[in-house]
C-alpha cells in the first residue's frame, strides 16, 4: 500500500513536467525547423538558376552550330574583327519572357602567328577563321576555328 501511495505521489509530481517537455520540443523543432526551411528555400532558387543556365547554353550551342555550318565565303565576307558583332547576332525572347541577346563575332585568323607578334588576328591566315559565340553581358560563350 506504501508503494502505492509512492507511485501517485511521483506521478503527481511529474504530471506538469510533461507538459514543459512538450513546450521545450516544440521550442527545439522550431529553432531546427528555421535553417532546414532557409536551405530549401535556396536549393529551389538554385534549380531554377541552373534551368535558366541550361536553356540559355542550349541557344548558345544551336548558335554555334548554326553559324559554323554557314558556307565558308559568307562568314568570310561578314567577318569584321574580334571586338565587333557580325550580322550573325540575334536577340532570342526566352521562355521565360527574358531576352537572350547573342553575339557572334567573326574574324579572320593568324594560326601560325607568321608575323611572330603574339596577336591573332594581325597577319592572318588565308582560309582560317575565328568565330566567338557569346551571350552578351556575360561571360559565357564557345569559340571555335571554320577552316576553308
């Protein structure tokens, strides 16, 4: 009978304990839930970026093989140097209702560097051209050689 007594007395006395063990977990899954959430919230921004990357290097590819399949003699006769945009440049309106504008640059090329001046597009090469693909604003783009 003692022990039994013993046994309400102890249950009396821990019957408010569970409640602040309730509110202290509640408390501790709050504090825990904040940096799990945070996380999330930038692994979505981050796989929406990385679509937006991945659309904007497939114009940027389907560029490069547009205008590398162009016959020899019309790159040729729109190449206008290294820093100035061809007539190959477009403007593209995205998916996402953003502009895409890509530049093509053309230039002829001095692949043998003949005139030993480290530059090349001075002394250039017949029948060797240089062609950059470039988003503007940007520092993505593919570069390539079109040799006649």
């Amino acid at each position: 009978m003692k022990k039994e007594i013993g046994l309400r007395r102890l249950r009396r006395s821990q019957a408010g304990l569970s409640y602040m063990e309730i509110l202290v977990a509640t408390l501790l899954i709050a504090l825990l839930l904040l940096p799990a959430l945070d996380a999330l919230q930038h692994g979505t921004q981050a796989a929406g970026i990385q679509l937006q990357l991945s659309a904007d290097n497939f114009q940027l590819l389907s560029k490069m093989e547009v205008v590398l399949a162009e016959p020899f003699t019309e790159l040729e006769a729109a190449a206008q140097g290294p820093a100035t945009a061809s007539s190959y440049s477009e403007t593209l309106l995205m998916a996402d209702d953003r502009q895409l504008d890509l530049q093509v640059f053309l230039s002829l090329y001095d692949g043998d560097d003949a005139d030993s001046d480290g530059n090349p597009f001075t002394g250039t090469d017949a029948g060797l051209i240089w062609v950059k693909v470039a988003i503007a604003d940007s520092d993505v783009a593919l570069e390539s050689l079109v040799r006649l």
